[in-house]
DNA sequence: TCACGCTCCCTTTTT
DNA sequence: GGGAGCGTGA
C-alpha cells in the first residue's frame, strides 16, 4: 500500500533538510512508533512538523493519509503553505493532506457521517452568544432562579462535563448534590433543545467523534485504515475528548506525533490537561522523545529573562533554553502614570520603531484582557495609527450583524430556533412578544417545531389575524430565499451567488432600510458593517465540507470544488463560527496588531510589547491564592514573552480604573522575576508628562490631524479606476470595503497582484 | 406593540 | 463602564 520507496522525490528534498539542526531532522526521519516532540519557544516546531509532511509524502505516503491537527486555522494554513512550497521543490503535491482545526475536523466528519455521529446531517454550529440564550433558557425551563444559577457556571458545568465525554444521563447519574442535580436537570434540558434545533455546540464537535470512534468498532475501523499518520501541533492544550481522538486515530497505526511544550500550557481552565503531554511516554512506552530546547526566533537576552520567569514554576519538567541569535537590547520595562499614560508611551515607542524601519505588522501589543485594548485603540487612532484588534468573533457580534447572520442560519436550517427567535421580529414588523408567546406556547404543547407551526398561524390560538398576517409574510419571505439555495455550481460562482443572497436577505427583511432610516452615526456604520457582510460572502473561497474517502480503504476523488449553493451557505456558516482570534492576523495588512496573550500564542513578531503588568491583571485576580492557577499566570507571560524577535517590553500603569473607580496598582510579581541585568527601567514622574519625557515635545493635540472620512476616500477611488502604489506600483480597484478599522481596498496590482489595503493609511494616487 | 430610559449586576482567557 | 432586563409612556 504505501511501502515507503526511497526516490526522485526524496532526494529532491534533501536540500531542504539539509538546513536543520541534528535534532530536528531527527523529528523529520523519525518512522513508525509515536513520537513526542518537546519544542520550546522559537525552536523551529513549524517547520520541523511540515518537512516530517513533506518528506513522508516524498517517500511515498499517499497525502490523503495525513492527518495534522492544530488550534487555529492560521496554524493549518501556514503548515499547508509551507508543506506545498516544499513539495513543489520535488515535483510532488499535497493534494488530499488534511490539515486543519480539532473542532473543523470533528464538523466534517460529523457532516461526512451524521448517521454515525448521531447528528442531523444539517446542524449548525451554536456560537458562545447562542450557546448562552440556549443555556439560559434551558435555566427557566429546569425552573431554577437564574439568580443562583448564572448561565456562565452552568455553562461552564456542562461544558467540563462534555469533555469528560459525560452527556446528560452520565452525568445525572453521578449528581449527588443540590447543585450538581441542578445543572443535571438544566443540561437535559440544554440537550434536547440543541436536538430540537438540529445544533450542536464547541465541545460536542470534540466529544461526539470521541464518544463515536470508542463505541463503535466498525466506525473506528474505517477512520484509522483513512489516516495512517497523524500529527498533532500544540499537544499541551489537548483536553481529554482531543487527547481520546487522537488515541484511538492511532490505535492501529500508531504513528503520530505530537508537538508541543509544556510550559506554554495556558488553557487550563478550559479542560486542557496538561498531563496529555507530560504522561505520553508512560501511555505509548515505545514513544521517542525529541527535545527541540534552541531557539532561533528571539535575542539571548529575551531568551534568558523568559527562561529565568518560568524557572519559578515548580509543576516543571525543567528544561534549558538557549538561544542561537545574538544578544540584543535589553527588555524595557516602563511605568507609566494611568492607563492612558500608559497606552500613549507604548504608541509613542512603536512610532518611534517604525519610524526607524521596522513595519507595523511587525509589532504586536499583547495583554491579559480584552478589555484592555480600549484604551490603546483611541490613543492608536488619534494619532493615526494603523491597527487591527484580533478578536475574531468581534465583526460577528455586533447586533446588525448577528440579525443578518440569524436570517441566513434560518434560510439553511428553518428549525435553528435561536436564530428564528432572533429574526421573526427585527426589524419590528408585527410580530411582538404577546404574538410569539402563544406561537411557542402552541409549539411545545404540540410534538411540532415553532417553524411548523408558523406555516399555519390562524390556527394558533391567540393570535390577532394582524399578527398571524404578518407570521405568514415572514414565512413567506423565508421560503422565498430558501427556493434559490438548490442550484450546484463552481466555488468561485457560488461565492458570487451567495453574496448575492446575503444581499437579498439584507434588503427584503428590511434591515437594510431599517438601520438607513435612522441617520446616527452608529446607524451609518452598522449598515457599512452589513455592506462588509456582503464582501465577507463573496471573498469565502468555498470548502468541501465533506471528507471524501471516509467509507471504504481506497484513494478518496479529490476533486470537489463542485456543490450546492445550500452546502456552500453551510461551509460559510461553519468557516464563521470557528473562527479563532488570532485567525484575523494577517502581516499583509500592514498593520500593528493588538491581541490577548491567549491569542498571541504560536505567532512571532519582531517588537512586542505586553502591558498592564500589574497584579491583578497579570497573575489575574482570580488566580491569586491559587498555586496552579498562577503557575498558568506565569506560563502566560512567558508566553507573550517569547513572541518578541528583537524587542521586548513590559508595561504597567501606576493606576487604573477598576468597575469606574481609580485604583492604584502593584507591579506584577513576575516583573520581579526578571534578572536586573536583562532590564532597562524607566517609571514616569509625576511632574513632567510621559510624552513630554521621551519626546521632548508637548503631547499632541486631542483630535488633531484627520485625513479624508472613509466615505470620501471612497468616492476618490471608485471601483474600476486605475492607481499608483508607492510599493506595490500599478493596479486596479477591484472593491472598496467599509471596515471599522478603516476603508478597505482590494486593488489588483499589476506585477505583484491582488492586496487589501487601507485607503486612510496607504499612500495611494489615481491615475489617469 | 415599541422605543426609551432607568437600575442593577457583573467583571479572564477561547474553539 | 457596560450590558441586560424591566417598567413606563406614546
């Protein structure tokens, strides 16, 4: 079947391996058995995972034997990038290597064999807002005080639960007290509505595959003889549902390897067991075990100061770390007077970094919380700053968006009653709270779903004619869109088509016109945030949500970019529920990113800068008192740390607001862990402005210097017109595109081809 | 039926 | 500081 021949193709790859360390090539030629590779920061983890790919495709493993799975999307697209760009040195493809997300995986596979899975071959994906209205309403129907019980400790209750592959049955019969009985009776009642609704949430796209490869044999039979080598990146982070998928993937081959480090361990409050990567050799005892400990992205200096902070860890396997770059600067580690101190001298030093060569999409901002990033974004954008914040699902949240998206869901899926809920009165058209009542009420005390019984609203009892008029018409509208999704067609075409779509939903619900009547600013933007939906649907590139091959042992056919416009609304659908925060970094951009700690993990830039070292902050409140919670702290921080190439610097405000009040602050104990000799201090004085400090000058005026309005800039580069870059030189408009970040062009460059780029920050001139 | 305004409550990190 | 839920007035 696939006898590994050495060939052509091998040796055309050995140029390529060439270039590694003994070690890590060690990771490449590695063959049959488990391995573990212990990769620390920097030290090449990427590259040694895509070479192994590549070069057991080389020796003749057939690519749709491959498996890898990673955390984010980013993650899988770079591996297959760089895995293609290797391949295509020798000649060979990379067509059918799977690579992508644990979640995308068990989606598709549950989408390849619903039957098997045990779910509706059409279930939507809940995202955490839906997750919680359905955990909420799963609250008022066990009858509890949603007092006592808030959806968050519920819904963190069942979602521990899911990944200890405990469903609601499981876990009832193991309740013993009042308030392990009461999440019991509350997630029963969580289940049978995601059942109801034909939906699944995050951690059944983890537990069902997991639950289904251990129960049934035959299942598990055909999926290890599909996959023959699997590998997985950032093991640390794999939860017990992950860690038994990927155990029984395995089960026969036995080849897979895991990458990851364990000290860069940080989701251990969302089931991740770090014990998955500390325990591998005692569960595969034949396991080799490759230690990857140089670093090659960072100075000494950065290397050393993170190596001394997660020295203080005792739950540690200790390890060196050694850096193979120079020595660099030392960290900066600057105290600014508040928050808004704070965040200026940050921009002010990023400026600075600019202005002497270093491109903002090579600094990062990083921090403990979301929140944090206010602060920052009116200083970045008062000085006219260009940034993005990487929170992926922040476009899909806000409230215009979310109705149109709910519309769509209820276009592929009528019995998604979250999104029903959410839509049949908005924009306001008759249909109140009296109204819908009595149509769920008539519903539940029939065995049919509320979209049935909308189908006949005048048999609803009381009802007003009005209102079962305007239930008719909504119906109506519904089918209406739902009568156009049959059609098959190329990826690129269905793109087209379902842009189109979203823009007839936009426009026929009245949502459009509804956000247009108002005339506020924020009524602007949010329909320039549904004009960017649109774009959103035409710039999907399409998926196969199905994984061809599953049923029998033979070479899958490859060639799918052919479906139905339906299945392509499901693909997007997917693609937008599991999006990941640090999916939304794109160097491309040319922008400075701002983003969690959590985020920044697995991406790399030359100028970091982690503010608010504070305590309470960073070791955050609730982990303080807690030694393993603070250990997590630390591994955070280490973290963020290791992202930084060439500069590193930790910040902290001498005060900030805590719920509106001003508080002083601590300095983070772990800036305290840090060597002196690694640091440069500086702390601001009270007298003299921060600004004023490091610049010499008065701080910039509020307000000051604004280009163009977005919707001016606009007007200057109409699609179609012809434009100069100073970089990229010619090319033509192909879009413009409202962002919140700012106006947004995809331009098509004559020699170096299509970029995005933002019309506020480029230096862009019309031709002709 | 709907919009607006008030009050109260919470407050990490994410696929 | 912000969001959700509730009450009131149109």
């Amino acid at each position: 079947m696939d006898l590994p021949k050495p060939n052509a193709a091998a040796a055309a790859l050995q140029p390529y391996l060439s270039g590694l360390t003994p070690s890590q090539r060690s990771v490449v030629d590695h063959r049959g058995g488990p391995l573990l590779v212990n990769a620390g920061p920097g030290s090449g983890k990427t590259t040694v995972v895509t070479h192994r790919i590549a070069s057991l495709i080389a020796e003749g493993v057939a690519p749709w034997r491959i498996l890898g799975l990673t955390f984010t999307n980013k993650a899988a697209q770079e591996m297959r990038g760089r895995v293609e760009a290797l391949l295509d040195h020798a000649g060979l493809t990379a067509d059918g290597v799977l690579l992508c997300t644990f979640h995308s995986f068990g989606a598709r596979l549950m989408r390849t064999l619903p039957d098997d899975f045990g779910v509706p071959a059409r279930f939507v994906i809940l995202d955490a807002a839906d997750q919680k209205s359905a955990i909420k309403q799963a609250i008022r129907a066990a009858n509890l005080d949603p007092k006592s019980f808030t959806p968050a400790s519920i819904s963190s209750a069942i979602s521990a639960a899911k990944n200890q592959l405990k469903n609601a049955e499981a876990y009832e019969s193991e309740a013993v007290d009042f308030l392990t009985r009461a999440v019991a009776k509350t997630y029963h009642e969580y289940e049978s509505r995601l059942k109801m609704q034909e939906a699944v949430d995050f951690d059944d796209l983890l537990m069902r595959p997991a639950v289904a490869l251990r129960d049934q044999p035959e299942l598990r039979a055909r999926l290890t003889q599909r996959w023959t080598h699997l590998l997985i990146d950032e093991y640390q982070d794999t939860n017990f549902a992950q860690f038994l998928v990927a155990d029984l993937l395995v089960s026969e081959a036995r080849n897979v390897t895991v990458v990851g480090d364990p000290d860069q361990s940080i989701y251990g409050w969302r089931g991740a067991n770090i014990g998955n990567i500390l325990e591998f050799e005692t569960r595969y005892p034949d396991a080799k075990v490759i230690p990857l400990g140089e670093n090659f992205r960072s100075t000494k200096t950065i290397v050393s100061a993170a190596d001394a902070l997660i020295r203080n860890n005792e739950q540690r396997k200790p390890k060196n770390l050694v850096a193979a770059n120079d020595t660099g600067d030392r960290l900066r580690i600057r105290r600014s007077e508040d928050e808004r101190g704070e965040a200026q001298d940050v921009v002010d030093h990023l400026k600075q970094v600019e202005r002497s060569g270093t491109p903002w999409a090579e600094m990062a901002v990083l921090y403990r919380m979301n929140a944090l990033s206010r602060v920052f974004e009116e200083v970045l954008r008062r000085d006219g700053v260009p940034y993005i914040v990487a929170k992926g699902t922040s476009f899909f949240e806000r409230k215009e968006v979310r109705d149109a998206v709910g519309y769509l869901r209820l276009l592929a899926n009528p019995r998604d009653e979250v999104a029903l809920e959410r839509v049949v009165n908005m924009p306001p058209r008759g249909i109140g709270a009296t109204s819908w009542s009595r149509v769920i009420g008539e519903a539940r005390a029939s065995t049919q779903s509320v979209w049935e019984v909308m189908q006949s609203p005048s048999r609803i009892e009381g009802v007003s004619t009005r209102a079962a008029k305007a239930i008719e018409s909504f119906v109506e509208m519904v089918q209406g869109w739902r009568s156009s999704l049959g059609h098959t067609g190329a990826f690129e075409a269905l793109s087209r088509d379902l842009s189109d779509v979203v823009q007839r939903v936009i426009d026929e619900s009245g949502l459009a016109a509804h956000y247009a009547r108002g005339g506020t600013e924020e009524d602007h933007d949010r329909v320039e945030n549904l004009d960017e939906l649109v774009s959103a649907a035409a710039d999907f590139p399409g998926v196969v949500s199905e994984l061809p091959g599953l049923a029998e042992d033979a070479e899958p056919t490859l060639e799918h970019d052919v479906q139905t416009l339906e299945a392509h609304l499901f693909g997007w659908l997917e693609s937008i529920s599991l999006v990941a925060d640090s999916d939304l970094v794109d160097p491309t951009r040319g922008v400075l990113t701002l983003m969690s700690l959590h985020a920044s993990k697995g991406l790399e830039f030359e100028e970091v800068v982690v503010a608010g070292c504070e305590e309470s902050l960073l070791p955050h409140q609730r982990s303080i008192g807690d030694d393993e919670a603070i250990e997590e702290e630390r591994r955070l921080l280490f973290v963020g740390m290791t992202r930084a190439k060439k500069n590193l610097t930790l910040t902290s405000a001498k005060s900030r607001p805590v719920r509106g009040f001003r508080e002083s602050t601590i300095q983070s104990q772990f800036l305290s862990e840090i060597p002196e000799e690694l640091v440069e201090r500086w702390e601001a004085n009270e007298n003299a402005s921060a600004d004023a400090f490091l610049q010499g000058s008065s701080p910039s005026p509020h307000g000051g210097r604004r280009g163009p309005s977005g919707r001016r800039l606009a007007s200057l580069f109409p699609v179609g017109c012809l434009v100069e870059h100073e970089q990229f030189g010619v090319g033509r408009v192909e879009a413009i595109m409202p962002r919140p970040t700012g106006t947004t062009a995809r331009i098509d460059f004559r020699y170096d081809g299509v970029k995005t780029i933002i019309l506020e920050y480029a230096k862009l001139e019309r031709l002709e």
